[in-house]
C-alpha cells in the first residue's frame, strides 16, 4: 500500500509496506516517525530483496523506523534518508532506524539485495538522534539483532551506536574480553589498523577483542572519507562481491 503520513504497523503478524513519497524527491510533512513497530509487533517485513519492495522512508520528522518492545521484524532492501534514486539526500529528522528493547530483527542480511540505504538523517540534529542505526536497552533485552551488508552514509551521528538507556551520548569503547552486556551485548568492534589494495586485492591488518573460543563473521566497508569520530559509517562493501552500486557507486 502507499500511505502519505505517519503509519503504524500494530500487531499484524505480516505486514509488507510500501512507504512512498509523492515525488520521491521531496517530504510531504509528516512529522513524526516513519514507521512505528511497537508493543510485540514481532516478525514483520519492511521492503524485500527486490526493486519492487523497496520502500522509500525519508523525509520523516524524527526516525524514519522505530522498533520498540518488538521482535524479528526484517528490514530489507530499503532506502531511508534518500530521495527515490537512493542517492540524493531526503534525510529524516532523528535516527534512521532505532531499536528498543528488541531482539533477534534484522536489518539488512547477508546478501546484497537485502541491503538498505541508510543515510542523511538527524537533520533536527542530537537531540532527535541520528545514527544510522542504534540499539537501545533499558529494561528489556536487545540482543540478536542482526546488521549486515547496508550502505550507511552522512548521517549526523555514528553509522551503528549500541547504547544503554540514559547513555544516549556516550561514545563507543571496548572492553577486555567483551563480557559487558547491553544491546548486542555491547559487542566490542574489530579496530582496524589498515589497509592496501594491490592487484586486485585488498589487505586489511586490525584486531578483535571479544569473547575466547567463539566464531564471528567480520564484514568490511569503506566510505569515501573518513569521519572525525575516527569510527564512522560505511558506505560500500567492495570486497564481498564486487563494487555497490546501489547508492549510485563509488
Ligand atoms: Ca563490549
Ligand atoms: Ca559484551
């Protein structure tokens, strides 16, 4: 369906949306959230693998997505913060995509197609937010929440933040063996020490520091510039298989 204002997607079990602006280059006022999945609004579907499911949420007055108390909703394919050509800047107010007290959604996927744009938002600046995408835990749980193979770029703040309740400001740290726990479990960040590319190929040298004797899956990004945080977004992942051109190429 199109809607032309603030939407909430209540309890529906299934729900596949199609959020549009009228010109696609343009907000129409909305001045709140994008889209709201709130109060056990568990296993929905926002956008899908193809063209055709893609839904266009930006322009919005706050976050153009919030998933609050809810779990295993997917969020695929999707540009937020763009125009309909997925590359020039319709930004949100707040936060592109903002978890709380939610566990096991997912937000992109491990393939190209499930990746969402993620970018120019927290226009309204700090005080609305404006991460790309941020996790949230206060009494509930967050945990399990999936990140993966999304173009996230120029918006205000971090491109991912995980953060406890009333430390909505505080920057980014690892511990020591990763035992602290929070949103994703506060997982500790692979601290990357550089890269070269030669012949075709690309070296990168860094460590992790998170928990002994356990698997993890590392994804890397690049972005044209660096962010002054020195953590930043990522806007292409060119190495898993070949140049993203999904936000208009690198
Ligand atoms: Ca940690
Ligand atoms: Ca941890």
């Amino acid at each position: 369906m199109d809607w032309t204002s603030a939407a909430a997607l209540a309890t529906s079990s299934k729900a596949t949306t199609s959020a549009r602006i009228a010109s696609g280059t343009a907000a129409i006022g909305n001045v709140r959230s994008g889209i709201m999945l709130e109060y056990a609004a568990n296993t929905n579907t926002v956008g899908g693998t193809s063209a055709g499911l893609r839904n266009i949420i930006s322009g919005n007055g706050t976050q153009a997505i919030g998933i609050w108390q809810s779990s295993g909703n997917i969020i695929q394919g999707n540009f937020i913060g763009t125009q309909h050509n997925g590359s020039g800047s319709l930004g949100n107010g707040g936060t592109g995509i903002h978890i709380y007290n939610g566990s096991g959604n997912s937000i992109g996927g491990a393939t190209a197609a499930a990746a969402n744009v993620i970018a120019f938002n927290g226009a309204r600046g700090p005080s609305y937010g404006g991460y790309g995408v941020a996790i949230a835990e206060e009494s509930g749980a967050s945990v399990g929440n999936l990140i993966r193979r999304n173009s996230i770029f120029s918006n205000g703040l971090l491109g991912i933040h995980l953060f406890n309740w009333g430390c909505f400001f505080c920057a980014p740290y690892n511990d020591p063996g990763d035992a602290d726990s929070g949103p994703n479990n506060l997982q500790n960040f692979p601290v990357l020490a550089g890269a070269s590319s030669s012949g075709g190929s690309i070296a990168i040298t860094g460590t992790l520091n998170s928990t002994p004797n356990a698997a993890f899956t590392l994804d890397f990004y690049a972005s044209p510039a660096l962010d002054e945080s020195g953590f930043g977004q990522g806007k292409n992942v060119p190495w898993l298989d070949g140049p993203d051109d999904r936000c208009g190429g690198q």
